[in-house]
C-alpha cells in the first residue's frame, strides 16, 4: 500500500486493507496482526517521517503474516517495557510488537534512504491458537 504523501487518518484506511490481505486469518489472529500494522505504522508517522509503503505477506501453511513498513528514518525502533508512568501516552507500541510477533528487525531500505520495520506473526504458536 502506498502511505507517502498521507496523514495519521489514514490508519482506518490502512486497518481495512490489511484485513483483506488476511482473510484466513482467525479473529484473534487478525487482531494481533492488526495492532501491530498499527503500531509500526503510527510509528512512521510519529517518528520516521511519514511511511512510505506499507506490505503484507500472508501465508496460509504454514499460517503467517509478515508485516513491512517504509520509512524515511534511519533511527531504529527500541522495544522497551513500559515506564510506571502510565499517563503517558507513547512508549509502549513497540514492546507490543516485541509481545505478539515471533520476531521483529529492521534494515535499510536504500530506495528511500530510511528503513523497513517488519515483524512476523504466526498462528499455532505459545501466543496464538492454529487458525482455521
């Protein structure tokens, strides 16, 4: 999907077509899927100068997502826990990321000069039942 030139509203738009990429994924699947396509590209917005690109590749056996976003950053993302503080409202996404996918990175993206944050989630595993 193509985010360049677009604002944070275009989350809603990004949530619908990250659900049509996934349609055999199971209702608690999708969601975990869906808050970390959030996350990672709020994240773009907040502090990669506005995503680029948003990509999702969805496999049904074995049952997978990986989720890619673009980025004109070079600062990679920290997955910290969240401080006591809980009134603060930024802080706590990629340590979301951390918890519902398998494994998370980053690397270069030397296209647009800044980066890809992926993350890959897989059903069948200790944080999510086999989907259908």
């Amino acid at each position: 999907m193509d985010l360049r030139d677009t604002d944070p509203y275009a989350l809603a738009g990004v949530r619908r077509w990250a659900t049509g990429q996934c349609p055999h994924l199971d209702i608690d699947h999708l969601a975990d899927m869906l808050l970390v396509v959030d996350e990672l590209v709020a994240n773009a917005y907040t502090h990669g100068g506005g995503p680029q690109r948003a990509r999702i590749t969805a496999m049904t056996r074995p049952c997978r997502v990986v989720v890619e976003v673009d980025d004109l950053s070079t600062t990679h993302p920290h997955a910290q826990p969240p401080a006591p503080e809980f009134h603060h409202a930024h802080g706590c996404g990629m340590f979301l990321v951390e918890e519902l996918a398998d494994t998370w990175g980053v690397h270069e993206n030397h296209e647009s000069g800044g980066k890809t944050v992926w993350a890959r989630l897989s059903c069948g595993t200790r944080a999510r039942a086999p989907c259908r």
